[in-house]
C-alpha cells in the first residue's frame, strides 16, 4: 500500500513509500482510506516543531475517512462496508481529559492517517453522518471537533450571544458554521480582506481585518456597543490573548485553543479578575464529542468547507499551502 511518511523532520522529508498492508489483532478495524485532511499542528508535526522527540519514521494526519475493509475477531462496534472517520485521541472515549488519553493522538506520537490502509481500536472510530462525503467526513476528527467543544463543552454559545473568530482556518470556519446554526452573532477577523468576503457569505456578521485594523479589539468592542464579546476563539495566543481579554463583556468565555503567534505574552492580568472572565484551554475531544457534533452536523445538515483538495501524490503540495495559511477553512487529500 502506499504511505506517505517523514524519515527525518522538514517538509522535504516527506515522502511516498510502500508498506504492507497491516494484519488486524482481536477489537481492531481496518479502514480503506479514501480522504485526509490537514490541520496546522500536521505541518509542525513532520517539521519538529510540535515534538522533537517524536520517534521516526512517522506516517503524519490525525485526520481521514474511510470504509471499513475488515474487522477483527470480537468487533462489534463496525462492520465491513461502514463509513467510518478515525477519532483523533483513540482512547479517549467519554468524559473529561486525562493525560494518557490526551497524549495518545493519531498523526504522532501513532501512526497517521496518509496511508492507503490504517488500523484502529474499533471504540477509537465513528460513523460518518450519512450526508457527508468521505471527504468531508475526514475533515472533522480535530478541527471540527475542537470547534464544536469550544461551543457546547464548559460553555453553552446562545441565540443572541456575540462571538469572536480569529482567522479563516479550519477551527474558525466550523465555528462560524456552528454558531449561525445556533444562532449567534458571529465577527470574524482575517489577514484578508477576500478571505473575510468569503466568510460573509458564511453568515459572519461583522469583518474585520487584522493587518489593516491591529487594534481590532477595540473594533470588536464598538461592534458589540461597548458591551464586549461573550465568548472568544483564541487561535492566536501569543499575539491576540492579551486583545481577546481586551474585548471580552464582564463574564464572558475565552477558549485558548492555538499559538499561531506564538504561545508567550506578557499580560496585565488584572482585566482577567476585575472582569470575571472565563479562561479555558482546550485539547480537541473525545469519543463522545465526536458523536455528538455529528448529530448536530446531521440536524442542521451542514457540510464542511474544503477550499483546496489534492492528490494523494500531491500530499506535500498540501503541507507547503497549510504552511502559508492561504487556505480558508480546510485542506483535504482525496486518495482516488
Ligand atoms: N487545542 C486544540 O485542541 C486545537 C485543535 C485544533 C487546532 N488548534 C490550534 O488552533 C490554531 C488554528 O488551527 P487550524 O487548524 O484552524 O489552523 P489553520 O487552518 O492553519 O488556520 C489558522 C488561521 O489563523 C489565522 N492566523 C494565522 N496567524 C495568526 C495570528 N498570528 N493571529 C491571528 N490569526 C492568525 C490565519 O487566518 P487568515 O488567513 O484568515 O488570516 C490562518 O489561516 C492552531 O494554532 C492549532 O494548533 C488547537
């Protein structure tokens, strides 16, 4: 079978190889992959940068969809021919985090989804809503969950509730989707103003640019007549935390997702306790997560936004676009 994989970290490392196809144990599934997708933390993976003692050779995505080809002695969950996603932590199931489960995440330290064929724990599965194309299907396990988690999990997002996006990205755009479907109001911020054109036609309410308007917290603030926003995305880290705490209301939520401008800040905190704000980080989400998103994808019948797809021979080409952010919502390999 074909698999993609790094020998040793940077991009140009990356490269095709062929592998047998793996044998099942007992409780396991294999799945026939038909589509993967691409999050930031994949390019910073394969470059070293999310963990340097990541042992080598790697297959990289925590992300695909696919069929279910065989099944293992005792499997119950599945059965061959089922449309099937990978979760992104396999064993964790239910419940809140725990560091051995948050730690065990397919695309490194396991094996990833960039492989024809891919084995996993039948509990560490779920089924594809049956509207959604495998593409679409495996964009879901890391962006789409972690956005619907930072919605629903320790903080319900209300009809009527105000909330801030950073960036175009995977995390952002199922958010934006999630929040109109439930009602909110939705502003969004982007380094491009054709990007934020495409997010209007999402549904979000209010656009503004982060380059041509750096004090966007205080745009945000005037947008929600100086009330503040209720609850933030925190994609940036380093350069927006400080901003996000600046334009949240007297209670609001702000979920720390991201370092996309780095992961330090030097930060009154003051705002934080006078203001009686809520900050919450988040690792993607569970088993549970995932099945429950899928019922809300399915009631709304909302489909996932894929703006580039390649070819599995193309997979690089697809590191190197995530890696200059010049895609809006998600990048997807299609393996056919
Ligand atoms: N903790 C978790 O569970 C979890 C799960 C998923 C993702 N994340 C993290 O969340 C972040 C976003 O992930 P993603 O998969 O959505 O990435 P993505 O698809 O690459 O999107 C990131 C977007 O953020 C915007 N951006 C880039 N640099 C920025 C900055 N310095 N300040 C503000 N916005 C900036 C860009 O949007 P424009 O091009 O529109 O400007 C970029 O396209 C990453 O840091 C990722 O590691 C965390």
């Amino acid at each position: 079978m074909r698999v993609f994989e790094i020998t040793a970290f940077g991009l140009d490392n990356l490269k095709v190889a062929d592998h047998p196809i793996p044998e099942l144990k007992p409780g396991q599934i294999r799945v026939r992959i038909h589509a993967a997708s691409l999050n930031f933390r994949d390019v910073a993976m394969c470059k070293g940068h999310y963990n340097r003692k990541q042992a080598l050779p790697l297959i990289p995505l925590a992300d695909g969809a696919g069929v279910v080809d065989k099944v293992g002695r005792g499997v119950s969950r599945f059965r061959e021919g089922d449309r099937v996603a990978g979760c992104f932590a396999p064993d964790w199931i239910d419940g809140p985090p725990e560091h051995k489960l948050i730690r065990n995440t397919l695309g490194g330290p396991l094996s990833g989804m960039l492989a024809d064929y891919v084995i996993l724990p039948e509990q560490g599965a779920v089924m594809l809503p049956s509207h959604l194309s495998y593409r679409e299907g495996a964009t879901l396990p890391c962006a789409a969950v972690t956005a619907w988690n930072t919605l629903t999990k320790y903080r319900q997002l209300k009809a009527g509730d105000t909330l801030l996006l950073q960036g175009t990205g995977g995390v952002s755009i199922f958010a934006l989707q999630f929040a109109k479907a439930m009602g909110a109001t939705v502003i969004i911020t982007s380094s491009s103003d054709e990007k934020l054109k495409e997010a209007a036609s999402l549904g979000a309410d209010h656009l503004i640019n982060y380059k041509t308007c750096p004090d966007w917290d205080q745009k945000a603030r005037k947008i929600t007549n100086k009330a503040g926003v209720d609850h933030i995305i925190d994609v940036g880290g380093g350069n927006t935390f400080e901003k996000s705490v600046n334009c949240a209301k007297v209670g609001g939520f702000i979920a720390v997702l991201g370092a996309m401008g780095g992961s330090e800040t030097p930060m009154n905190l003051l705002r934080v306790v006078m203001n009686n704000l809520t900050v919450q980080g988040f690792v993607v989400g569970s088993r549970a997560d995932f099945e429950a998103l899928n019922e809300f994808l399915g009631t709304h019948q909302l489909h996932p936004v894929i703006s580039d797809t390649f070819r599995f021979g193309d997979a690089r080409e697809a590191f190197e676009l995530m890696e200059r952010g010049e895609h809006l919502g998600k990048i997807v390999i299609d393996f056919h």
